[in-house]
C-alpha cells in the first residue's frame, strides 16, 4: 500500500482540530502541575511531620504507578463521589496532578541548588524571611529549573494521547476515529506522528539552546 | 457504614484478585522482554551515535528524535495497525514488545551516550599512549566504568518502561491494566478494582524506584534533566 498524500491532506484539517486540543489539554495540565507541584513542594519542607509525610507519600504514589491507570481512576471515581466533570477537566487534572509530583521534585534541587552561602549572607544582612526568598533564592532557583520544565512539558505533550481513552476527542482520537471510519491506518496515524514530530523536536531544541543561555554562561 | 464497606471489600478480594495478578503476570512478561531487548538496543544506538562517520551518527541521531518525538501510544498503535498494511502482520504481544522496546531505547541510548561521553578524556589518551586498539579501549577501559554511571539512570528507565507497558493493553494485550478494565466491564467496582490496579503497580515499581535512589548516591551524578519522558 502506497501512502495517499490525497487523502493525507484531506484529513489534516480534522486532524488539526484535534490538535487544538491536545494544546489546550497540555497547556492546562502544564498550570495545574506548576501549581500544585509548588504546593508539593512547600509541603515538603514544611515544620510539620504528618504535613511532609502526607506530600512525599502522594509524590510517591503517583511516580511509581502508571498515568494511564490514574486517568482511569479519576475517570470513573469521580462521579462516584460525586464529582461530575467534563472529560476534559478529568484528563486536564490527570496531567497536572501526575506532573506535579515530579515538578515538585524540581523545585526542589531548584532550590537545594542555591549555595549556602546565600542563605547565610541573607541572614548576615538581616534579610527579612520574605526577602531572602523573592530577591536571592528565587530568583537563582529559577534558572536552573526552566529548561528542566521546558522537557516535562514536551513529555506532557507526548502523554495527551492517552486521555482518547476517557473519549476526549484530541488529535489521537480524531485520527482513531478517522481510521475507524474509512479503516485507512497508514495516513491517519503516520500524519499524528509527523504533528508530533513536528512540533516537539523544535521545541526540544528551543529548551537545549535556553539552557546553554541561561546555565552556560 | 464502615463495617459494612471492610465487609465487602474481604468479600470482593478473592474474586478480584486472581484476574488482577494474571494480569500482572503478563506486565512482567512484556516488561521484561522488551526491557531486554532495549536495553541492547540502548548500547547500540547510543555507541553509534558516537561514529566517528558522520553518516552514522546522522542515522542513529534521526532514530533517537523520531522515537523520542512522538508519542508512545502512537508508535504502539502503528505497529499494531499499520504494519500489517505494508504487510507486517504481528500479533498483540510481538506489536507491544517492538513499540516499547523502540520507544524506551530512544531514551537508553541517550543514557549510554551521556555516560560514554562524561569518561574523562585522558583515560581515553592513556589507553591510545599504551597503543590499545579501539575495540579494547571500548571495552576494557571506557565501558566498564561508564555502565556504573548509567546503573541509575537504567533504573529510573526501567520504572517508567513498566509503567508505560500498561499501554499495550490498548491493543488487548492481558496485561494488568487490561484486567482491571475488564473486571470493570464484569461487575462495576471502579473504586476497588482501580485502587487494587495501582496498588500491584506501586508494588512493583515503589521497590525498583528505591533500588535507584541507593544506586544514585553510590555512582551517581545529577542527571539534570534526565527523568523527562
């Protein structure tokens, strides 16, 4: 079988439709995880024993078990404890939420990066709490840590996919379902790969070149 | 209530749990037979990447992007469906253990690769000083201290390969996340069946994702970076 650039072409508006929400689902899982990862991370240093135990333990939880099966989870409990949300906003939670346990864990070694003496010529200087943190640690954890979450945003984009199996109908779907319609599987899901290689092999070398700028110099 | 719920929760194991361990079963099996299989491909592509001819290195590099460019499922589903149109025909297992195994050495090699590359430059001048051929520089001096470096971040592979292989019950491979929705399908408790489905995954992976933690402090150095899928 030869590959119908025809018909390729003829199935890419539909494809890129999809396309506009596999952005959109990345583009919300990104916020959430930015988010709740800080909260992981706060929770993680906080004075409180349970408090850190609690966060370390979902940090655990969520990295050693698969996003697929946490998707499923959250797709099928919610409503049962009452939780009715558009498929989207379930497959939007799932990312973030998965993301946010190793987004936590960046900011992290963002900040355990920051030397010592940083902290102590803070002190020295009398810096108040909240000054230490915006002016000196802040700002030096974040470089660091923005390429680190420029891949998890790309690996975030390669995950969405999976959330065609809680019937969100993004670019995976629209190809599936196309495919399913017309049973031709070469255009449909060769054109997926080209999307996806098209837009995250730029991006991959987008957050290599910030990298060199902002940690190389 | 919550007596009447731990009740029926001891009521249910029994019946969930045989169905669900079967299934963890099959995980193992495509984990480990695709685990093998990229790891040797890991060595490859990541040495060959290291060519000295510029052509090589173009390929194996373009092999790396592609499979790490796009999406897993998307592989997986290509090897299952549009395969046999260009007269491929694989059955379940043999699609899930081609998509993963490609999938996950795209990643492994750019874990040999970096090992290779962080060796210091004069163990490699040492071994030309003592007029060592190639080969044995390669394997009597380079790679038997580069592996050690690559131990943990292996390890942190091998964690997200398993995790990924619950994909290939999307093309009705039995794996555990296939009996977890077909128990779903059977009779309806999405919250147990689904707390169970993660709990053998966590138990699999939280012992492995340990075992790396304790490789890293012993041989390792900050990967930055590295855990991006």
């Amino acid at each position: 079988v030869s590959f119908d650039w025809g018909f390729a072409l003829e199935i890419t508006g539909t494809l890129l439709r999809g396309a506009r929400l596999t952005l959109l689902a990345t583009v919300g899982g990104m916020l959430l995880a930015l988010l709740v990862g800080l909260l992981l991370a706060v929770a993680r240093m906080s004075p409180l024993r349970p408090v850190r135990l609690l966060a370390s333990a979902y940090v655990e939880v969520v990295r050693n078990t698969p996003f697929l099966i946490q998707l499923y989870f959250l797709f099928y409990v919610l409503p049962l404890a009452g939780v009715r949300a558009p498929a989207l906003a379930t497959g939007v939670i799932a990312l973030g939420l998965n993301y946010s346990a190793y987004t936590a864990e960046v900011y992290r070694s963002g900040i355990a990066a920051v030397p010592r003496g940083q902290w102590e010529a803070a002190l020295a200087l009398n810096l108040s709490a909240r000054r230490t943190w915006s002016r000196i640690i802040v700002p030096q954890a974040v470089r660091p840590i923005v390429p680190v979450l420029g891949n998890y945003l790309i690996g975030m984009f390669k995950e969405t996919p999976l959330l065609s199996t809680i019937t969100i109908i993004e670019l995976f779907a629209s190809a599936q379902s196309i495919a399913g319609t017309t049973y031709r599987y070469y255009e449909p899901y060769t054109m997926v790969g080209i999307v996806f290689l098209v837009l995250s092999v730029p991006s991959a070398i987008l957050i290599r070149r910030l990298d060199v700028r902002l940690n190389r110099d | 209530m919550s007596g009447d719920w731990i009740a029926r929760q001891a009521e249910l194991l029994p019946e969930l749990l045989p169905p669900l361990l079967r299934g963890l079963l099959v995980t193992l099996e495509v984990t480990a037979v695709s685990g093998a299989i990229a790891l040797v491909l890991s060595f490859v592509v990541g040495i060959g990447r290291l060519a000295r001819s510029p052509g090589i290195r173009g390929v194996f590099r373009a092999y790396v992007e592609v499979f790490r460019g796009t999406s897993a499922l998307v592989q997986l589903f290509y090897c299952y469906f549009v395969l046999p149109f260009l007269g491929i025909h694989l059955s379940p297992f043999m699609a899930a253990v081609i998509a993963l195994s490609v999938n996950s050495s795209a990643y492994g090699s750019e874990i040999v690769r970096s090992a290779i590359s962080s060796i210091d430059r004069g163990q490699l001048e040492a071994a030309v000083a003592l007029n060592l051929s190639e080969r044995r520089t390669m394997t009597a001096i380079i790679l038997p201290q580069a592996v050690l470096r690559m131990l943990p971040p292996f390890g942190n592979l091998l964690v997200e390969h398993l995790k990924t292989t619950s994909l290939v019950s999307l093309i009705t491979v039995t794996d555990l996340a296939f009996a977890g929705q077909s128990l779903l399908q059977q009779n309806g408790e999405a919250t147990q069946v689904y707390a169970l489905v993660l709990l053998l995954y966590f138990c699999v992976c939280f012992p492995l994702s340990r075992l790396t933690k304790r490789l890293e402090r012993r041989f390792g150095r900050d990967e930055r970076g590295a855990g991006a899928r």
